[in-house]
C-alpha cells in the first residue's frame, strides 16, 4: 500500500452515517473514509454476527472493542480482543469473522 496524494486531515467518526451490511447471522455497521484507493473503516459487529461469506480482500484490523473470531478457509481460528490486530494481504487466506459478544474495529483496506 503506497499512500499518497492525501492531505493531512482529522475524523471524527461519530459524524458519519453508518452503513447497515447483513451477516448470516447479526448486521455489521460501517463508517466509511475513502482516500485515493485506501478504504478506512470504522466497524462495530453486533452480538451473534457471522460474516455471510469468505473474504479474500487483504486488510489491517485492530480491534477496540469486544471479541472478533477469524476463521481462515484452512480451519485455522483466531480471537482477537482490545489491542490485538490482524494483517492479510489481498488474495492471501480467505477469511470470516464472527463474534458472540460484539466488536468494533478499525479497519485499513
């Protein structure tokens, strides 16, 4: 990721509308910034969601707020609780989250 061509800015994330984006189970809501080709997302997961599909989309994920459940395609499973990240290149394992209590994170995409 090669940022550029963003001038320096603040954001103040309660004044975004979040967008609704169902799971298969429970509903994820988005705060969405784009700058140039570089999505910055503030997620919150409500308690019980369940990712509706794979992603293969590469992302940087810091979690502040709650549990997040990865599951790799592979099998391979990770929790991430307040102040842990995770890091996947584009195309790299695809992945799902889930989480029975809730999250919010901060996503770089």
């Amino acid at each position: 990721m090669k940022m550029q061509e963003i001038p320096f800015g603040t954001t103040d994330w309660h004044t975004i509308e979040p967008t609704e984006h169902p799971g298969q189970t429970g509903m994820a809501y988005w705060r969405t910034c784009q700058f140039g080709d570089i999505r910055v997302r503030m997620v919150d997961y409500s308690a019980g969601y369940l990712a509706d599909h794979w992603c293969s989309k590469g992302h940087i994920l810091f979690c502040l707020e709650g549990e997040l459940h990865t599951e790799l395609e592979d099998g391979r499973r990770f929790v991430l609780v307040p102040g842990m990240s995770y890091q996947v290149a584009d195309e790299a394992e695809a992945h799902r989250s889930s989480t029975p209590i809730g999250a919010r994170l901060f996503i770089v995409d």
